[in-house]
C-alpha cells in the first residue's frame, strides 16, 4: 500500500479503496503531493480482464483532499458497467 513499509508486514500503509453508490464507482487512493517527486499516477480501468485491455477512462468526476504533510486522497468517480476493475500505473521520471 501507499506509504507502507515493505520491511514490516504489519505496516501495509493505506490500500486503494472502491465503493459504489448509485451507479457510481469510486475508486479512491493516495498520490504523493509534491510536483516535484517525479512521480506520476494514471488510474486505469476495464470491464473485463481477458478482453478488454486496461486504459485511461473519462471520469465522470474527481476530487483531491489533504491527507497529511506527504499525501493527498484522491478519489476518481466512474458510471460503470455491471463490473468495472481498476488499477493505479505508477511511473517515475527518476534514472
């Protein structure tokens, strides 16, 4: 998870989350919030694993809040289909 530490299994950090709602899924996670770090996020999604490739949705609506110093909870909100999977990319621009 984010902000985990991969040494000591009983810190996982926080683990992206999903939640529907009329509809809606919400796929929620956390991204670092410095511009600076050369890190990049892109949330994908599909609506089937064999078939479908994951990519870049048009999301119906985001939202950004504040978790601490280091992280912000961003929070990605997509009308689905009866089964939607995502997942986060994280790249890094770092040598």
């Amino acid at each position: 998870g984010w902000n985990g530490d991969p040494t000591n299994n009983a810190n996982q950090g926080y683990l992206p989350q999903m939640v529907v709602s009329n509809g809606v899924s919400y796929y929620i996670a956390r991204e670092l919030k410095d511009p600076l770090s050369g890190i990049t996020y892109e949330v994908q999604a599909t609506t089937d694993l064999v078939f479908t490739p994951f990519a870049a949705p048009a999301w119906n609506s985001t939202a950004t809040n504040s978790q601490d110093l280091l992280l912000k909870v961003v929070t990605f909100g997509l009308n689905t289909a009866d089964e939607m999977f995502f997942r986060t990319v994280i790249s890094t621009n770092s040598p």
